[in-house]
C-alpha cells in the first residue's frame, strides 16, 4: 500500500485537493480502515471546532476608532519630529564637508599646462558639481553654500575666463 | 459602486485619509476577532489589531496588488499578533474565562446557544471548553492556522499566503495541531 496521505486528509475533507490528488487520495481510502477512521475524525473535529468558535468580548467601536485616530496621529508626528533632530542635520553638514574636501583635493590635482588657480576659486568651482547633485542639496542646511549659489555668475565667468 | 479594497489600498498609499477610514471600517471587527481568537485577551486584541492598522496605513504603497488585500492585511494582522506572542512567550495560555466588559457575561455564556437537554447541554459546553483550552495550548503558527481555517474559513493556499510559508507546511501545521486536540479529547 502506499504512504498514508496524513497531511493531505485535512484538504481532502475541505475539498481543498486538485482532481488528482483528490482522485489519490480517495483510492487509499477505499482501501486503508485506519487513515478512513482518521478522515473521519477529522471532519467531525473540524465541524466542532467551526460550530464552537467563542464569541470575543463587545467592542465599542467609535472609541476604538478615536484611539487608532489618535494613535496614528502621535505616530506621524514622532516620525516628522525624528527629521529635524540635530543629528541628521549634522550628519547630512558633514556628508556636504566630505564631498568638499574630495572636490578641493580634485582641484590641487589638475593636469599641467591650465592656468592656476586661486583656492578660493578651485574651492566654488568645485562647489558646482556638487550643485549637481540636488538630492545632497535639498538636504543642506549651511548659510556658507547660499553665498555660492548667490555668486554663481560669477564663478562661471572667472572659469570661462 | 463601492470601490474594492485593493482601490482602497492605493488610495490610502497616496495619503486618502477618507480610504483609509473606508478600509477600517470594514476590516475592524475582523481584525479585532482574529486578534483576540490568536491572543485572547481584549485589551492585546485591541491594542494589536490597530497596530495592525496604523503599519497598513504606513505600507500601503508596498501593497502590489498581487495578492488579494484581505490576505496581505491579515499577514501583517498574524505577524503583529504573533511577533508579540513571542516577545513575552506568553503563547501557552489556558483559555482565559474574560468577562465581557459590557455584560459581565464569561466566555462559556458567549458560546453558541445550548441543546435543550441541560444535561446534554452542560457536558457539550464542557467538551467546548475543554476543546478551545487545547487550541489555545497549541503552537502559535499551529493555532494561527486552525482559527483561520475554521473561523476566518480561508482555505489552505491562502492561509499559506497570511503565514509567508508552502501550502505543504500548513497542511503539516493542521495535520499536527488537529492530532494533538484529537488526542486531548480522547484522553479528557
């Protein structure tokens, strides 16, 4: 005889089985007392436990609507109060210094044969890439970029120039 | 025409607070009864089943429309309920006789209505307790799978889908748990 079918009984009582399977099933059965006692079982246990489901306790719902109201408020406000902490201004100031300080560093290395330039120039034009990434940007919170920014024609001349 | 829930759902991804409302008030008593079938305690229930909510309201755009939403939902319903289950393994709980708040009416009152035979009636109402005691004894991905079989009434793939795992695990998940309250009715 084949393997008794223990885990497909439950599906085969539910009617949950493919025509197959169910076809399978079925033709064990017919021929296994034990797993047609199981099935058996399982159905009337099923039944019982579908007939009995205990009733959970009253609700009163517009209270419970009013809590989840508030609930969801006092969360989106944590969330929004979380962004304008120090911490991730300080983080997002000090992420801006770094690419700063590539950028400088970029400048000292420019090939031979290009005029100097002045620090203060390698530092702004620099600055333009940066510019660039506008997802960095939006997060920057630092006054000194505002005087770049202001001053942009002019760097673009002095680089044209 | 109403819209369906899946329409909800994108709605309320896009901040619809009227969808969202919409979604509760069709899901809350739902919600609560599962919770409380899984935890049975009433103030948990109540607690999880809006903490179900608010993580809806906050992943509703990671809601792909794969799946129908009921079953999304009650993933993350089934997942809060027993993710809190196992932070205080509480989860081996004889069945608690509450009282309901309103009514003062215990657990063995709310069952369904007698026979009309005392005797009858007052051993059936036993073996009921005793059967729904064992339930709440069982593993909680075990009596996760049961009630939502024979009270939410979902059929195996779909019970799959709730607890992220094969339709051949939750066939092993019933086939064990119904073993188990087989043999404790026998013994009892």
């Amino acid at each position: 005889m084949a393997d008794h079918p223990e885990t497909e009984l439950v599906p085969y009582v539910r009617g949950e089985l493919a025509p197959a399977e169910r076809e399978r099933v079925t033709r064990h059965l017919d021929e296994c007392p034990d797993c047609r006692q199981d099935a058996e079982g399982l159905r009337e246990l099923l039944m019982k436990l579908s007939r009995s489901v205990p009733v959970e306790p009253r609700v009163n719902w517009g209270s419970y609507r009013a809590e989840l109201r508030d609930k969801l408020a006092a969360r989106r406000a944590r969330r929004r109060a979380w962004w304008s902490q120090p911490l991730p201004v300080a983080l997002a100031a000090s992420f801006a210094g770094v690419l700063l300080v590539f950028g400088v560093w970029g400048g000292w290395r420019s090939p031979g044969g290009v005029e100097p330039v002045t620090t203060e120039e390698a530092t702004i034009g620099r600055r333009l890439g940066l510019l660039q990434e506008y997802s960095v940007v939006e997060r920057l919170d630092l006054l000194e970029e505002f005087d770049v920014i202001r001053n942009l024609d002019q760097v673009a001349e002095t680089q044209e120039g | 025409m109403e819209p369906t829930d899946e329409v909800l759902c994108q709605r309320v991804a896009a901040r619809d607070e009227a969808a969202f409302d919409l979604l509760v008030g069709r899901y809350q008593e739902r919600a609560y009864r599962l919770a409380w079938s899984i935890l049975r305690n009433a103030e948990d229930a109540r607690d999880l089943s809006q903490e179900a909510f608010i993580r809806l309201y906050q992943s509703a755009g990671s809601f792909g429309g794969r799946a129908k939403f009921s079953t999304w939902f009650y993933r993350i319903l089934v997942n809060v309920c027993l993710d809190d289950r196992r932070k205080s393994r509480g989860w081996r709980l004889w069945v608690r006789d509450e009282p309901d708040p309103d009514t003062g009416e215990s657990l063995l009152d709310r069952q369904p209505a007698p026979a009309a035979d005392p005797v009858d009636a007052l051993g059936r109402e036993r073996t009921v307790s005793k059967l729904w005691a064992a339930v709440d004894r069982l593993t909680p991905q075990q009596r996760a799978a049961v009630i939502l079989q024979v009270q939410e009434e979902l059929p195996t793939a779909e019970i799959a889908a709730v607890l992220k795992c094969s339709e051949a695990t939750v066939r092993v998940h019933l086939h064990r748990a119904l073993q188990t309250l087989r043999k404790t009715m026998e013994t009892s």
